[in-house]
C-alpha cells in the first residue's frame, strides 16, 4: 500500500523539519509529492515484474548453423551464443580463416565449412550476399528452416530483372535455391551492431519486433521461438511474396520499432521500385 511509505515519510520529514526552526512547509502539496513519486516508483518495479524472463533454448534447436561470417552472421551468432545456443559458423574463406572471430565468440561457436554449417544447424541462416545464394548447399540444407537475411542491392549483386521487376522477392529466389528446405524471412530490417544489443525480455515495454514471412507455418513458427529467445517479439507478414514489406528503403528498414508499430506500418508500405 502507498499510504504506509506516504505516512512514514511525512513523519520523518516533520521530525528534520522540528529542527530547523523558521522553516515553513506546504505539508498538503508535500503529501502529493511524495505520492506521486511512490507511485511512478512502483509502476517501475511493476513493469519490471511483468517483464518474463528468457526461455531456455530448446533441445530441438540447440544448435545455429550460420553460413556467412559478415555482419549479419556474426552478431546473429554473438546474440545466438548469448541466449544459450552453440553457433557452427562458416564463410567462403574457410575455417580457418574464423579463428580470430571464434576467439572472440568464445567456447559455445566453432567454425566449419559451409556444408558442415548447414548439416550442423537445427536451424540456419544465410547471411550471403544474393549473388551468392547459388553456391548454397543444397543437399546438406534439405529439410532444414533456413533464415534468410537478404535485401537486394543492385550494385552489389547486379541487376535481377525479376527483383527489378518486382514479379518475386529475394526470399522467394533462396527458396527456389533450396527446394528442400523451408525459407523464412529474418533479420533483414535491423542495423547488424543492434541484433546482440537491443534483445529485451518477453514482456518488456516497448520490446523491439522485427518481421518475418515464409511459406511453412511449423517453419515460422520455429523463428519466432529463436527471436523469442534472442529477445525480440516477431511479425508475421505472410508469405515469401511479401516479405518485400521490410526490404531496403521502406518504413521499417533500420527503423527501431515495436510490435504495434510494426502491425500499424507493414499494411500500408508501399512497394518500391528499384534503381
């Protein structure tokens, strides 16, 4: 109760105040002050409560196989390995060429090549350029949850006449890529340094959400989980024909947002044509 605390203050101050003579207080705005601020102070105790804390990793998904090493795949493995999950991580370098990024990463992440990578991982991102998405290993990614991270840029990857065109989205391209497994859209509207960072607990106000789509409802709901774990709230956009909702230059594309900010942008974005 805030009339305890309210009283007990009050008396204390009555009491310092005894010992000063000549000082005069406003006793009733004083009362109002002290009120206002136990509440303010137990609403902030309250939304701490209310925050759920970190769900343990799932057996079924202990593992995170990364293939890129950039800035998407290694600060996607720094939150992965944060939250409780081992991390295999590749690039086309080379293991070896990892060894300065695994010490940094520490005990839970070892580096491996791509195809040890994708079989490694329980769930896995690519975090390729799209020129790149050709060199995937299929075989070894067959029936694995692939999170896709991709946004077109010309100038990087050359010119898409289907992505000019807007008649297929870049997730759609890793999907026909990888027949066998289920594409999801992940973690392509949020600035790299921000993923290990930014993570809050479930519950938490103003919990950042990043959007998501794919085709296979199990698939999908097996990212959620890891962003879950990894401290974000997800939203679904649909399927891969829309994930062009958070790509390169629309509303959400770098922008921190909640989930009720996301729900109210990704209606109304409008597509854009790129140049």
């Amino acid at each position: 109760m805030i009339v305890v605390p309210v009283i007990a203050a009050v008396l204390a101050t009555i009491s310092s105040g005894e010992k000063e003579p000549g000082v005069r207080f406003n006793w009733l705005a004083h009362v109002c002050s002290l009120a206002a601020q136990l509440l303010r102070d137990k609403s902030r105790d309250d939304d701490t409560r209310n925050a759920q804390p970190a769900q343990p990793v799932p057996a079924s998904m202990a593992t995170i196989g990364i293939i890129g090493s950039g800035n998407i795949g290694s600060n996607v493995a720094k939150a992965a390995i944060a939250a409780g999950y081992d991390v295999v991580i590749s690039n086309s370098r080379g293991p070896e060429s990892l060894t300065h990024l695994i010490n940094e990463l520490g005990e839970n992440a070892r580096a491996g090549t791509t195809e040890e990578a994708a079989e490694a991982g329980d769930l896995v991102l690519v975090a390729v350029p799209l020129g790149k998405v050709g060199e995937l290993p299929a075989d070894a990614l067959a029936g694995k949850v692939v999170m896709d991270a991709n946004n077109y840029y010309p100038q990087r990857d050359g010119r898409i006449a289907e992505l000019d065109n807007n008649e297929a989205t870049t997730s759609e391209l890793v999907q026909r890529a990888l027949p066998d497994s289920q594409v999801v859209k992940a973690f392509n509207h949020i600035n790299a340094k921000d993923i290990p960072s930014d993570g809050t607990a479930a519950g938490t106000l103003d919990r950042r959400a990043l959007g998501i789509a794919g085709d296979d409802h199990a698939a999908k709901a097996l990212v959620v989980s890891f962003l879950d774990a990894l401290g974000y709230d997800a939203v679904d956009m649909g399927p891969l024909a829309e994930s062009w909702r958070t790509e390169r230059d629309t509303p959400a594309y770098g922008k921190r947002v909640t989930r009720a900010e996301l729900e109210e942008i990704l209606p109304i974005v409008e597509r854009v044509q790129q140049v």
